[in-house]
C-alpha cells in the first residue's frame, strides 16, 4: 500500500485500485485538540504492535547468551534478539537497591536494574567497559555501538509479594497483580544519539528499525523478560526446594511500567513533520476501514470479540487521579452504550464502520470514539499495517524561507492552518499563563506560572506556537501587503522562528496541536497520553496532571513463545 495525500493505492501495484478516502478523514481541527489527544488509545500502527508483528514475520531467534546473578540479585545477564541481518544484544545490571535509594524521580542516581541495547554481540572487553558506565546512566559514557539507555526499578506494591509466593511454591493471586500489572517500570529509555548513543542516522535504513521506536521498543520488551526471568530465579535462589516458576498466563499479565513526565510533552511540538506522518499514518487508516464497504463475516467476528474484552481491560485499569476517574466511568457507561447498539446493528448494510463511527460521533465520549476508532482497525491489518511505513520522516532535512513571498500570501496562509490560533485571546491572563522552560540542574523541560515567576519571561521556550503565530500575524498586519518575507523578517527577527514553522508545516495539517499549550486550564498529561497511545502504551495512570504511569507489553507472548508460533495481535485489550 501507497500513500499519496488522500488518494490510497491498493495492492502490489498502484495501478491495481486507487481509493479516494479525503472525504472520510477526519479534519485536524477535530483530531488535534488537546481532549481528543489526551482520549486516545493504543492501535495496530502503535509502534510496540509493529516491533511484534515484524518480529514474529520474520521469524527473529532469541537467546539468553549470559545470566550471572546472586541471591542478592546482584550480577549481569544479556538477552540476544537476531533478525535476518544483524544482532541486538540487551546488557542487563542488575543491583541491590536499598529502599530508602528507589526514586522514579529524573534526578535519581541509583536504579534496581540498568540496561543498554548493544549492536551486536558484545565482547567480554566491552562488558566489563558496559559495566563502568551503564550503572551511572547520565553521567557515564557510551559509545556508537550502544543504541539506547535505560534503568528500571522494582514495583514496591508488588515485587516482595511474588517473590514470596513463587519461594513458596506458590502462583501470585491475579487480583493483587491487576491493581499494579508489572514488576518494574523504566523511567526512562534513551536513544537517537542521547547521552552517547548511536545517532538516528546511524540505523534509520535498517528495516527493523524504519518506523519510529523500533529500538527503544525492543529494549523495552526485552527488559520485560529480564525482569521475569530475574524475579524466578530470585525465588530459586531464596527457596531451592520449593519455589516455582510463574504460569505461563499469569507470566503474560505482567508488562512493563514507566514514569514519564513533562519530559515527553514539548515533543509533539518539536517534531512538527514527525507528528504530522504519526496521526496522518493513522488518520488514513480509520478513513480506509470506514471506506470498506461490505465486511466479511470473520472481520466481524474479531470485532464482536474484541468488544467483550472490553470490560475486564477497563476493570483493570486502576488510578486514583479524578480526571482518570472521571474518564474511566464514562468509557465504562460508553462500553455498554456500544454493547447494546451492537444487539441490533446490522453489518449488512453498507459501509457499516463508517455508520458506527457516525453514531459514536453523537452519542459516545471522546474517549469512546477514541477507543472505536482503534477497535474497528484490528481486523483490517491487511489493508492498514503498511501504513506504519510512512510514519518517520527526515528531519534534518531543512527548508529555506522564501524571503520573496508577500506580506499577503503569508496572511493568507495563516489564517488558512491557524485560524484556531488568531481567535484566542492572547490578552487574556489565562491565555497567557504558563511558561515553558528548561531547569538548570537536569536540563529537562519544566511548565511555570507565568504570572507567579515573571523572570520565566527570560528563559522561555519556543513551545507555545498559537501565541508566536498570533504576535507575528500582528506585526505583519502592521504592513503593506506588498511587503516581502524578507523585509519581514528584517523588520522584526523575532518571528524567524515561527514564520519557519508556518510556512514549513502549514500545509501539514496533523503537525499541529490546536490547542493552547499555555492556557492556565492545559493539562500537559493530554499530550503525555498522545505520545504514549502511539507507543502502544494501556492502562493510563496520571499521578498529577504532569506525570503519567503507564504499562506495556501487558499480555503480549514472550520472545520464545513469538519464534514458537504466538499470534503477535491477539493478546491486545486483554482481560
């Protein structure tokens, strides 16, 4: 499958069909507002789902080339993924962690486990050189052959508790496990060239590594099965006589946590183009099933399933943030809305998804559209996977402003792609609340009251685009329209960079949030979700309106069950 702006090509060849869908896409003014983004969930084209599904095509082996560790849990073990070409070795230390040290906090200088993606196979040499510097995270050193850096720590909730039951020969209870669903959470997974890492460009021509994450998706999922594996041999260590290995199905039920906080959120405004292809890739995806005009019966079949799975997935998802709250009681009161309606939908009617997601549109929560438009593409890979192809981009790639352009043309644009933008009262206190700034100490962006901390004024970044494009709309109203892009720019310099981004990423239409990143009622936790739900992340956990915990890989099968035949798809919205 081919893209090209609306028009998707079907088949091997273009020539095969071309299907016009731009009149079943949704605009970017109804996708990229903030409470939309901040509803979203998990897709076929989310890039966990992908990094799955090529693993198991291609049938990767998988090896535990090395597992050295005491009773303390102290020592280091690798874990070795082998596509077609090449090998991907995850170096595990693991370490004794006093309670008092364990922090989810980015300024933490000690973790239960740290971890590096190696390309390739390491050698004894670079283990022991691994070891002096991995542990340290931040402050160590790495090299081009490390391609992501990352640290987890144990669940407090959990971790003792399975512990003891497998030493005692026992299986954990599945209720204690659902209110938390991992043993360990990262806080962070670096890479892209990040403290010393290789660069992008140094595996952005592999295959396995074409979508965007592809890496730091394959780091997660092996610390997954690290984790696993650690915490059985721990209970062996702890009880030889007795202890137990974790059931196979309970094993499943545990992913991956993580902390992630306001860390994540400039990064939908810093990758424009980025963003842009993410939600296009998606976007084109729903319009294409909406476009199919008779489903089989096996395609609806697999949806009815998955519906029923629902519940238990929502029963599962645990938070004590009213927002979340909030959110999870309409999606269960949405859930039996779909329920009933699917009693007396009739799929032989023409276009049925495009009908139900009409109906959703009137009488379900932005979250239950939301979680519709994932549900309707799980049955239609063979026309959408393909799509995860066209979700990275070239940013290096620059585009020079044409300084020739008229004062008029560039209005024209503005009020074109940033309508939403001129019609916000910027003079307005609550408009102009917040500030966006990076903190000295761990160089991580911050979200300051604007009106509280006047000096933020100083060292404020270029993270509010509306309120840039409206200043500049402003001055440039100021002029004749005859008047030149570059006498513009020489006039007032300090539109350079948003005049860059207008003119670069205007006519991308799902390049922009359309919403006010500075409004004193923004809550940064909706462009956390965004992100996160293009992840592949479930289970949305905000512990303040800045900070999220999530879970991955829940249910997913393992490296040995992938290469031993597991359906890679159907262990999503598990119960």
């Amino acid at each position: 499958m081919l893209n090209s702006g609306n028009i998707i090509y079907l088949g091997a060849k273009p020539i095969n069909r071309i299907v016009d869908i731009s009149n079943l896409k949704r605009s970017a003014d109804k996708v990229m507002r903030l409470d939309r983004m901040g509803s979203m969930h998990q897709s076929r084209l989310s890039f966990l789902r992908q990094f799955l599904r090529r693993a198991s095509k291609q049938n990767w082996k998988f090896n535990r080339d090395l597992f050295e560790i005491d009773a303390r849990g102290l020592g280091t073990a690798l874990y070795r993924l082998s596509t077609p070409l090449r090998d991907y070795t995850l170096v595990c230390f693991s370490h004794d962690l006093p309670d008092e040290m364990r922090s989810d906090r980015v300024i933490a200088s000690a973790w239960d486990a740290t971890f590096t993606l190696y390309d390739g196979r390491p050698s004894v040499d670079d283990i022991k050189r691994l070891n002096q510097h991995v542990p340290y995270q931040e402050e160590g050193r790495l090299t081009q052959n490390e391609l992501c850096l990352s640290r987890a720590n144990r669940s407090v909730r959990l971790w003792d508790y399975v512990l003891n039951r497998l030493a005692e020969g026992k299986q954990p209870n599945l209720d204690r496990i659902k209110d938390v669903g991992y043993l360990m959470r990262t806080t962070a997974v670096y890479g892209s060239g990040k403290f010393g890492t290789a660069d992008r460009r140094v595996v952005e021509n592999r295959e396995e590594a074409n979508s965007p994450f592809q890496l730091e998706m394959m780091t997660v999922y092996l610390i997954r099965t690290f984790v696993m594996d650690l915490i059985e041999h721990l209970a062996e260590m702890k009880n030889p006589e007795r202890a137990v290995k974790l059931d196979g199905a309970i094993r499943r039920s545990f992913g991956v946590g993580n902390s992630t906080g306001l860390g994540m959120a400039p990064f939908l405004i810093n990758h424009p183009r980025l963003i842009h292809n993410w939600f296009e890739a998606k976007e084109n995806a729903i319009a294409t099933v909406k476009n199919v005009k008779d489903a089989t019966q096996t395609e609806i079949s697999k949806f009815k399933e998955l519906v029923t799975r629902l519940k238990p997935h929502l029963k599962a998802w645990q938070s004590e943030h009213p927002v979340q709250i909030r959110k999870n009681l309409i999606l269960k009161r949405d859930i039996g809305k779909l329920e009933v309606k699917l009693e007396n939908f009739s799929f032989n009617l023409n276009y049925p998804w495009k009908l139900l997601c009409d109906w959703s549109e009137v009488e379900l929560s932005t979250e239950g559209q939301e979680m519709l438009n994932s549900l309707i593409l799980e049955p239609y890979g063979h026309l959408i996977d393909t799509f995860g192809d066209e979700m990275s981009c070239d940013e290096t790639k620059l585009f020079p402003i044409n300084g020739d352009m008229t004062i008029a043309d560039v209005k024209s644009t503005i009020e074109k792609y940033y309508g939403w933008a001129l019609a916000i009262d910027w003079s307005d206190p609550n408009c102009d609340a917040r500030a966006w700034y990076t903190s000295e100490e761990k160089l991580e962006p911050r979200l300051g009251e604007r009106y509280e901390m006047p000096e933020l004024n100083e060292y404020e970044q270029a993270l509010q685009p509306g309120r840039d494009i409206a200043r500049a709309y402003k001055d440039l109203c100021g002029l004749e329209t005859n008047t030149t892009m570059a006498d513009f720019l020489n006039t007032y310099p300090k539109h350079r960079h948003i005049m860059r981004r207008c003119l670069t990423c205007g006519e991308l239409p799902f390049s922009e949030i359309r919403d006010n990143t500075i409004d004193s009622s923004m809550l940064p936790i909706d462009m956390l979700r965004a992100k996160l739900s293009f992840f592949g992340a479930c289970h949305f956990d905000p512990r303040s309106d800045r900070w999220v915990r999530i879970n991955m890989f829940k249910g997913a099968p393992f490296p040995d069950e992938l290469s031993s035949g597991s359906n890679p798809e159907n262990w999503i919205w598990a119960p």
